[in-house]
C-alpha cells in the first residue's frame, strides 16, 4: 500500500534529513539564481552526494532517473490552481508543495 506525504519547505536554502522509503538521506535545497528555479542535492545519511541540482520541475517523477539508487517512490511537485505552474522563489512550501509516494 502506498502513502504520500508533503515535505515541509521555506522559500529558503535549507538542509535537512528526511526518510525516503526507508532510508534516510540528506536534501539540500536552494535557489538558483541563474535559472530562476529550486534545486536540490540528495546524500546518504553519512553525506555522501548521490545525485546534485536536480530541478523541481512539474508533472514528472523527480526520481525517475535514478532507478538503480531505489529510493523507494515517487517526488513530484504540484502547485496549487495550476499543477503545471513551476515553484517560485516565494511560493515553495506554501501553495508549490514537493510530494513523496512510497511505492
């Protein structure tokens, strides 16, 4: 059975642990200047980069990429009114909202 559960985020940049199916790995979060978008960097809990600057885009599984790390679900974002609208700087957390589904 699956579950789905927003991660809590602040239009800021922020690192902190999550578990992610099981595991538990590091996120750093930060705004992208050039680019105008949030990206973010997972580590293993011992901090060791697995992937870097993965974009938050919309209407794809953020993970999907990454078949052979097994993260154990699916990360989209949604934002609210507009599911294909891209997160802005001020909106991530409140009405732009990451999502993680187990598997």
């Amino acid at each position: 059975m699956s579950s789905s559960y927003e991660i809590p985020l602040t239009p800021s940049a922020q690192t902190f642990s999550i578990q992610l199916g099981g595991q538990t790995y590091q996120i750093y979060m930060r705004w992208n200047n050039f680019s105008n978008i949030w990206v973010f960097d997972i580590s293993d809990s011992a901090r060791n980069p697995l992937v870097q600057a993965i974009p938050l885009v919309t209407g794809v599984d953020l993970l999907a990429p990454y078949p052979d790390l097994q993260f154990g679900g699916t990360l989209i974002v949604v934002t609210d009114g507009d599911l294909t609208a891209v997160p802005t700087f001020d909106n991530i957390g409140t009405s732009s909202h990451v999502i993680f589904t187990t598997s």
